[in-house]
C-alpha cells in the first residue's frame, strides 16, 4: 500500500498496512472499547454530541495532510499514522552511530525504550483530562474549536505510543496500554506519571500557557525521540510534531490575543501604568502583571519536565542511539560525546554557577536550554504585540532556579530574578511572583461563555485569520441543544 496514504476502511485508521497483521490488528481493536468509554468519562464534557469543524490526517505528506469537516468528536477518526520511512537510514549517535536503524526492538534496551514511549503516552490523555471542563467557558466558538481540535490530537498521539506497545512489547506493551487508560490527572489513587500532567487548567490563559510552555515540551521531547535509532519509534514521532506545531499555536496566539485586548482597554481607558492592577481588572482585562505570574507559573512547571539536570539515564539513552538531541542531526559534533563538555547550572558553595560537566550526562540540561531559547523567541513576540500599543511593560522568562521542584535547584528559594532568598521572605511575597487564589478567581470571574458566531469574550482579542481561512463570523461549532 502506499504509505503515505491513510487506509480508512477499517475502524482504526492507519498506514502501516494494519490488515495485514491480524495480532497487532485484533489487539488494537480489543483496546478500541476502553478507549471510547476513556474518551466518555475524560473527555470534554457536555459536547460530545457537537458537530465540531476538525482537521483529520488523510496522508501524511507533509505539502496537504489534512482536511477539515465537521465531525462528531466520538465519531473522529483515531487512528496510526507514520511519517514515510527513510531508506538506508542510520542510528545518528551514540555507540551505535552509523549502523541501520532498527525496525524491531533491540533486546538490550527494551525496558529502556518501553519506559520512553510509556511516559510519552500518559503525557497524551493526561492533557485532555486536565481540560475537560474548559468548553463550557470558551471565550468563542473560534477557541472552543481550536480546544477540541487539540484534544482529539492529543488523543490520537495515545494511539500512536499505544500501537508501538502493542506491535512490539507483547504483553508487557499490553498491559502498559491499558494502565495508560487506568491513570487519571491528579488522582491521588494513580496520577499521570509527570507533575505538570497532574496540576489543574482552571481557567483559558492557563490552558494557551500550557499549550505555549508544556506543548513546547512536548515538541522539544518529541524531536529528541524522533532522532531514536529505533526507527518505528522515529517516523511516529516525526508524524507527531505535524499535529503539535498547532497546539504551540493556539498557545502562542491566546496569550498573544489576551496581551493585545488588554492593552487596547488600557489605551481606551487612559490608563498609563500597567501596575494599576485595579483599575486595569475594572476594565473586564486581564491586568499585564498577572499575565506575567501566569507566565512563570507555567514555563518552571515545564522546566521540571526535563529532568534533573546532570543524569544517567539521558546518557544511558542517548549511548544506546535510542534518544538524541534536539536537532542531532544538524549537530556538527561526533554525535558520541565521550570527551564533551557541556555547561551547567549548579549550586556550589551556596552561590550559582555555571560549571562544565561531561556532555553525555548533562543531556537534559542541554534540551532545557534549547527549549528556553525557543520559548523566548514566543515571548518576545508577545512584547512586540506590547509594545505596539505604546504601553511600558516587558514580559520576560524568569530564572531557571525559580519555583523548582526537580533538579538541581529543587531545595533553594529564588526570586525571578534568580537571587536566593530564605523560605520566611519566599512565604512573604510569593503572591508577587506566582498566581495567588485572588488571581484566579479574578480570572474565573472572567470566564464567561461566548457561543455566538463571530462574537468573542470582552477580555480577548479576535483572531487575525480564521482556521481554514473561515470567515470570523464562521460557525465553528454547532452545539448539540
């Protein structure tokens, strides 16, 4: 069959010819069901019966992949979908460098590899549980549309990693993929397995920060994957990155459009100084400072997903050619790294510095600088939308020692700024730096629903261009009465 066409004749949509491997075929097909009734419970709620203007793959090109209709969200089209196989590729790095990469599973790293795609999984349905309730205050219909559209990719990357468990780990992959259905976002029973995954999305502007900073980790997590000498494991991850270019986008441009309409009212208002938080909020806004706590908030529960900064397993990984680096391939190195160094943050002697650590461990703090540098380039695309309005504020990314609960800066207290201080001054003015319950019951009184075409909630923007090219007064969801 052509891979870069998409069967759809049988119920589990895919391009890895599934009818003609009956066990992995049956097997999908048996973890079909739980997966609908995950999808009933966990999914968003009071919309299942929406005709919902969605994207589905229909190839895999990346020149014309998708099309849109409207679809029932039980009804979309989950399904297996692998980027086309690279001929004579290689393992890009580590001590494998240079030979064939794998179509089947080396036995050495087995559990390795297994544990890789398992954490990956969980992140998927993780997320749509995490804002199964933020449909009945979407701000349009243009964003109610754009959540669901994430949610039913996000439970299409859980078929993705459950169809590698399933065709190569036998029962263990199967096993692994019904507890992926098992967990739940802040259970306190059987969490998700990732702390960011278990905190809560209460409100918009958390969900497009998630979606800017977490999705930006899932990115930075999938490209890394998507170097894996396991080659099954690489075109799915590949695949995979199509999809999530437009979570980072909806992220972006929510936060983008919630900036600009606050600046707008400020402008209108006559007010000059963004730290008249009061008389900011009277306007129906979300006040610039608060943005920015909601901002740190999000981007050091992001930081924590890399890891400890120094670690054995990034480099048992990556010796093994089984996850790279962002970017491996363009990398111009011996892609072994036995003799590299690589700069880190530490504390020592009370005081941060930046020492030099044997490159092959401080793997995750290398993808943490990558993906600072990619989160900054968004944000100071949030500052030009600032400053074109002529108010005087800068939002900006804090250091990467404040509000840590993973590595290296794990047991100290820093400002934004990255200065240490004691735990008597973090209790005191925490609330300056990080959304306190005034914050967000402010921000909950803004969610009020919008469902008329066209129309948009007074503390948001309206979008530049519309999905498809859709006209702004387009009906992208017709709710189910």
């Amino acid at each position: 069959m052509n891979i870069m066409n998409v069967d759809y004749s049988t119920r589990i949509p895919n391009n890895v010819n599934l009818t003609g491997d009956r066990q992995v075929l049956k097997a999908l097909e048996g973890w079909h069901p739980g997966y609908m009734d995950w999808w009933s419970d966990m999914g968003p709620e009071g919309f299942q019966q929406s005709l919902v203007y969605l994207r589905t793959a229909y190839s895999v090109d990346p020149r014309g992949w998708a099309k849109f209709d409207y679809v029932k969200m039980p009804d979309y089209r989950w399904g297996i979908l692998l980027a086309p196989q690279e001929e004579n590729r290689v393992i890009p790095f580590g001590e494998r460098y240079g030979e064939p990469a794998w179509q089947e599973v080396p036995g050495e790293h087995r559990a390795m590899l297994r544990r890789l795609i398992v954490i990956q999984g969980d992140t998927e349905p993780a997320s749509v549980e995490q804002q199964r309730h933020l449909g009945k205050t979407a701000p349009s219909l243009y964003d109610l549309r754009n959540l669901f559209q994430v949610n039913v990719e996000e439970g299409r990357h859980l078929w993705a990693m459950v169809y590698l468990l399933q065709k190569y780990f036998g029962r263990d992959g199967r096993e692994e993929a019904d507890q992926l259905l098992r967990r739940r976002s802040g259970s306190t029973e059987a969490p998700r397995m990732l702390g960011a995954f278990n905190e809560a999305t209460p409100d918009w502007l958390s969900f497009f920060m998630f979606t800017f900073f977490t999705d930006r980790d899932g990115k930075m997590q999938l490209e890394s994957l998507a170097q894996s000498g396991f080659d099954p494991l690489s075109r799915t991850c590949r695949f995979m990155l199509t999809e999530e270019a437009h979570h980072m986008f909806v992220g972006e441009t929510g936060v983008g459009r919630t900036i600009q309409r606050t600046c707008e009212a400020m402008k209108a208002a006559g007010i000059e100084d963004p730290n008249e938080i009061a008389r900011v909020r009277a306007l129906g806004v979300v006040d610039l400072p608060t943005i920015q706590k909601k901002l740190n908030l999000h981007y050091t529960l992001s930081l924590d997903l890399f890891g400890s900064e120094v670690s054995t397993n990034a480099a048992n990984a990556f010796n093994a050619g089984i996850k790279g680096r962002f970017g491996e391939t363009k990398i111009a190195d011996d892609h072994l790294l036995t003799s590299a160094t690589y700069p880190v943050l530490k504390m020592v002697d009370g005081i941060i510095r930046r020492v030099d650590e044997p490159a092959l461990t401080a793997l995750n703090m290398r993808l943490r600088d990558d993906y600072t540098t990619d989160c900054a380039k968004g944000v100071e695309r949030w500052n030009k939308v600032i400053e074109k309005t002529g108010v005087a504020f800068k939002l900006a990314l804090p250091h990467v020692a404040f509000h840590r609960q993973i590595g290296e800066f794990k047991y100290i207290k820093a400002t934004p700024d990255g200065d240490l201080i004691d735990d008597a001054t973090w209790a005191r003015r925490r609330d300056e730096w990080l959304p306190s319950k005034a914050d967000g019951d402010f921000i909950a009184a803004l969610m009020q629903p919008v469902s008329e075409p066209g129309q948009f909630a007074g503390w948001i923007a309206a979008p530049k261009v519309g999905i498809d090219n859709k006209p702004g007064d387009f009906e992208y969801v017709r709710i189910a009465a």
